[in-house]
C-alpha cells in the first residue's frame, strides 16, 4: 500500500488531541519510530508531530512512562502493539467494574475518540452493527467528521423482533456527521448459497457491496460464541447453531463470519449463506478497527489480531490481558 501523503489540516482540541498525543507519544518514545514515519503513519506534517511531542512533555504526559490524562492502560496497548503488530492498540481500564452494559459504554466511548481523531478524515467508512457498534454510534461527538459517507458491511435485516434497528448504526453514524448513509437491507445469513449469489448479483445490492469494498476505512465490532449473539437474537441462529459452531471450533464472528481461533473460516457451508463484506477484503483497507468489550470476547479478538484482520484493537483492560494470555 503506498504512503499517505502528509496533512496539514488543524489538530483537534480538548480529549481528540489528547489521544492522538498518547498515540504520537508511544510511537515515538516506546516503538522507537522517527517523527518522518509518524507523520506518514498518522497524516501529519514532521511539525505537528514534533508540536505533539512537546506538548506531551510540557503537560507531563511523557515522563519516565506514558501516563496519559484519559484513562488508558498503555503498558498493556504497548504489549498488544508489539506482540501482534496493530498500528494503535487502546485499552480502557474497567477497575472493579464487572456491569457488561458499563464496560461496553466505557469501550464504545474510546472507540468514538479514536475515530473522531483520525486525521486525515475519512470520506467513506464501513460499519457493521450490533450492541457494541450502538454504542460507539451512541458516543460519537456531533460533526466529528462533516459529509461522511457510511456504508453497512453485512446484512441488518433481523428475522425477529429486537429492541433495536440493526440498521440504526450507520443511519446514527452518518446522523452524527451531517452526511449519509448506505444501508445492505438483506438478511445477514439466508438459507441457501444460491440465494445468497443470486442476491450479490442483483445490481442494486452489487453497488452497495461494491462501495464496502471500496470504503478505506473499517469500523465493526466482534462478536463472541454465546447465548448473547446478536445474531441468535436477531433470528438468524438458533441454539442448535451455537453448538455446532463450538463442536467446529469457532470462536466469535467478525461481520457475521464466524471463524476459528486462527482467524479461518470455521463452518464454510455457512459462510456460504452469509451476504457481506468478506474477510479477505480486510487486508487491502488503510485502517480496520475492532471493538471488543467484554470478557467472553478475548477470544474472538484474538483471533483477529493472529489473523491481521485488524489495524487497530478498542478493548477493555479485562479482554486485553485475556488475549496476552493467550498468545500469538
């Protein structure tokens, strides 16, 4: 993939410049990278990084260690960066917290600072939907990114009645920006791999899978193998599939995909059935970004960061320690 040309655009204020000051800080200081490849890496100019820098320095951000204002466990993201190779880990801490709904809110909060501090601003992301994509759709700041484009990578259409519309996330993601959005208004999983092809050839459907392919930027959240999917809830599963999926070996599902310990597809004849973006289309993105909040997530995130799939990882504290357990 060729390098980003440097951006000279303003730097955010308040928490965003915070956040990308801990992101310039560990780059430079603990990943030992010159202030030219930040620039490249981050789409800064060499004299906003060297600005970041000394204010990490003046704001006592950096000192023997970064100690960022926000609260971030960034021994642990330094772990994560350096045992799988992410460009940015971000890891929040959750304390004696053990309220899912509480640590979901916690993550889904970093999740929108750090898409609402990406510089240079996308003009077209990809999301997919769920709890923990509500969230984050929740918590992001209005106009933190005017006229974006929001295209859904998977199917919403849910079989049985939720609390909530799956294709809320990007109709909210694109509310919040003043922009719009793509919907994919097919079922997520349907009954046979012809339909599924048939459906993928409709021109209408093709254009919007066209456009998630397109999208340079990536934003989902994964899905652990449990009672709680959202897929179960939404129709598409029964508990029957739950046991199967876990007989084959699968550990979460990304998009939709469920996939083993590894990141391989675990139960082809179902993907096979599956309409949306597929996983090998993840490597040719300039940033994909996972959000994982919860315990019963370690291992689906981990499988994603053996895999590649993910640029950046969003956890919790609990997760993130969960998955350096686990290892490479």
């Amino acid at each position: 993939m060729a390098e980003r040309n440097p951006y000279s655009a303003r730097l955010p204020s308040s928490d965003q410049r915070d956040h990308l000051i801990v992101q310039v800080a560990k780059l430079y200081y603990d990943l030992d990278r010159t202030q030219s490849e930040i620039a490249n890496e981050l789409g800064l100019t060499r004299w906003q990084v060297g600005k970041l820098l000394t204010e990490a320095k003046e704001a006592g951000i950096v000192r023997i260690e970064i100690t960022p204002r926000a609260g971030r466990r960034t021994t642990v993201e330094l772990e994560l960066q350096r045992s799988f190779g992410v460009k940015e880990a971000i890891v929040v801490p959750t304390g004696e917290i053990d309220d899912p709904s509480l640590v979901i809110d916690g993550v889904a909060q970093a999740a929108a600072t750090h898409l609402a501090s990406l510089s240079p601003k996308p003009k077209l992301i990809g999301v997919s939907w769920g709890r923990t994509m509500s969230a984050v759709a929740r918590a992001l700041p209005k106009d933190w990114c005017p006229g974006l484009h929001v295209v859904l990578v998977n199917g919403s259409t849910a079989l049985t009645a939720t609390s909530s519309r799956n294709s809320a996330v990007a109709e909210e993601f694109a509310q919040s920006t003043g922009g719009r959005a793509t919907l994919l208004p097919v079922p997520a999983i349907i009954g046979s791999k012809s339909t599924r092809q048939a459906l993928e050839q409709d021109p209408i459907l093709g254009r919007v899978l066209a456009l998630a392919e397109e999208a340079p930027v990536l934003c989902f959240g994964l899905g652990g193998l449990t009672s709680q999917s959202v897929l179960l809830g939404s129709g598409y599963l029964g508990d029957e599939d739950i046991a199967r999926l876990r007989d084959l070996e699968a550990v979460g599902d990304i998009m939709g995909r469920f996939v083993d310990r590894n990141g391989r597809i675990a139960d082809t004849q179902l993907d096979d059935r599956t309409i949306g973006l597929k996983l090998e289309a993840l490597a040719a993105k300039e940033r994909v970004i996972g959000v994982a909040a919860g315990e019963d997530k370690h291992r689906i995130a981990a499988a994603c960061l053996r895999a590649g799939y993910v640029t950046d990882l969003v956890t919790d504290e609990v997760t993130a320690r969960r998955i350096l357990e686990e290892g490479v």
